[in-house]
C-alpha cells in the first residue's frame, strides 16, 4: 500500500516533488541502473540503497549497488536475493549501465576508487543526498534537501511521490536509515517528520526491538578490546570543550574487527560534560589519517571539516587528511582549539 500523504506533516515538500518527478523522468523501464555510495558505507547509505533498488525494480528498472567498499556485515540483512550486489566486480560493474545513482553524497571524491571511473562516465548520473554539496559535485540532476534527517527521508519522498509500494523489505530499509543517521532518534535532526515516517514504517511492519539489535546489540568481543585500546588514547581539555581519541592502523588486523566496530568511538569523547567538540582520529595505510568531527551545542564542524576538503553535518562531519598519525593529530587539533576559542 502506497504511503503517500497529501497533506500535514507527512506531505512531501514541492521543492522535493519537483525534483524527484524530474530525476524520475530520465529513468525508463528497462533500464541498468548503478546506484553506489560513500567509502565505508554507513546505515543511511545502505538503507537507502536498499530500498531505492526495490522500489526502482517497481518501475521495471534494474539496479545494482556498486560500492567503493564491500558492504557492511552489519547490514548484510537488509539485502536479498532481489538486490543485486555488484561491488565485488569493482569499476567493472559500471560498464554496461545505462544510468548512475549516487546516495548519500555529493562530491565525487568520496567514491574512493570508483571516482576516476564515475568522472570518465557518458550515461546519467543523478544524485539523492541530505549534505551541503562538496568541491566536486555529482551529476546534473539532484534530489537534495539538508533539511532532511537522513537521505532514507528523500528516499522515503521517493516512494511516496511516484506512488510506489513501501514493502516490509522497503521499509526495514529506509527505518535503519533514518534510525541510524539521527543516533536512534537523538541527534538535532530528529525532526517531527522523522518520527512520522518512522512511524508509518512501524505500520508496515518494522520490529524497533529486532532492528536495535541487529544494529546496535550485536558486539563482538574485538569490538571491546578495540574499544578499550581506544579510550586509552583519550585527551580531554576542559579549558577549551576539545576531547579526542584515535586508533591505529593496525588495531582491526590485531582485533580481527572491521571499520564497522569503529562506528560510534567518536560519542565517547563527545559524551564528555563539557565537551564542545569531539575528535576521532583513525589512521589509515599509505600515510593517511581519517577525522571524525562531533560537536555540541553551536559549533559548527562542517566549517573545521571544510577546511580540510572535508565535509559533512554541522554537527558531524569528516575529512581525509595526508600524514602521520601524530601530525595529523597535532595539526587538527590546534586548528580545533583556535576554532572552538575564536567561537
């Protein structure tokens, strides 16, 4: 049954039914369509994937999702036999597609490897995204509103505006997106309407006890030693409201884990009473050094992020910045405490 509302706080925004009548206009039955997201995909990502590759197969479209990293173990469960997983194929699942859908993003770099591929592509490429644009923006069409509480919300529009069926499958889709991308219904961008959509979802079908633990109530005992190395790092400065941790390249080969078990570290420091903004420093190989940026109160991270190519939320964001872990650290953080004083 088609979820679709006309009015209240369910109505999909004209902006947004615009937008998503054009980008659906360019995309025909019997088309290939690729649909890929950001490196380390997180719930919204593949939520969101999920479900769009559903609800596309209604118009008789074919997708597949071709990620620039394999997909996580922890979201294993909301794929089926009726998505097709392509990423194993790499750049090569682009070939023959007739269209590109990228989510969750909007700068081209955040493609990982597949970006030099997506650069060179001659089919459509359309973008369905809730973030302020990056330096290298994604394609012509745009279904895009920084309004929304997770990209799950447009996809949710999606359906609702073409008026397509929210399955139980769709629907276990797009609840782990928009549980995930608003901290179970915690951050600033729980927004009356999250709850709403959360709500119709629950209506379909979506068990809130089993989807909690699927997501968040399954830890390994790695995730715990990963965990406790971690918060021996910690470093707090309640002078300045900074708090920040890291971890090292080689902790997930020491603790047999995946970047998934690091999901979360960054709300320790950032749990903190008054902590203004919080770091997460991870190194990577090849002289790398990922930041996670988490801010309370007024502090705006997207800015701090920006100024390293990065990007993000205004209260959580991230970059890639080149160096070694104890340069990146100093850097970032000196740049952090002049931020947070200059206030």
């Amino acid at each position: 049954m088609p979820l679709g509302v006309a009015d209240g706080v369910l109505g999909v925004p004209e902006v947004r039914r615009d937008a998503i009548h054009a980008w659906a206009a360019a995309l025909h039955p019997g088309m290939t369509v690729a649909l890929s997201t950001h490196i380390n995909a997180d719930g919204d990502g593949c939520g969101s994937e999920a479900a769009l590759a559903r609800l596309l197969a209604q118009r008789g479209i074919h997708c597949r999702i071709v990620n620039p990293t394999p997909w996580p173990a922890m979201f294993a469960f909301l794929l089926g036999d009726d998505v097709e997983d392509a990423t194993a194929r790499g750049a090569a699942a682009l070939d023959d597609i007739d269209a590109l859908v990228v989510l969750d993003i909007n700068d081209v770099r955040r493609l990982g490897h597949l970006a030099d591929r997506v650069r060179a592509l001659r089919v459509p490429i359309s973008v369905v995204d809730h973030h302020v644009a990056g330096d290298e923006p994604i394609g012509a069409l745009a279904i895009a509103d920084i309004a929304a509480c997770a990209t799950g919300e447009l996809v949710y529009d999606i359906a609702s505006t073409l008026d397509l069926e929210i399955t139980p499958a769709v629907a276990q889709a797009l609840y782990a997106a928009i549980l995930t991308d608003t901290g179970s219904f915690r951050y600033a961008n729980t927004s009356p309407r999250a709850h709403a959509i959360a709500a119709q979802l629950l209506h379909v079908g979506v068990d809130p006890e089993e989807m909690y633990r699927r997501i968040y109530a399954q830890v390994s005992m790695g995730r715990l030693q990963l965990l406790r190395e971690a918060l021996s790092t910690l470093q707090v400065e309640p002078e300045t409201g900074l708090a920040w941790i890291a971890v090292q390249a080689d902790a997930l080969e020491r603790f047999a884990v995946t970047s998934e078990d690091l999901d979360g570290i960054v709300e320790h420091p950032r749990s903190i009473v008054g902590t203004k903004l919080a770091l997460f420093f991870r190194e990577l190989p090849h002289g790398k050094v990922k930041v996670s940026f988490r801010s309370t109160g007024d502090v705006d991270v997207q800015q701090l992020a920006r100024r390293y190519g990065g990007g993000g939320h205004a209260k959580a964001s991230g970059a890639l910045l080149t160096g070694t872990l104890a340069e990146v650290e100093q850097q970032v953080v000196a740049d952090a405490r002049a931020y947070v004083r200059a206030g």
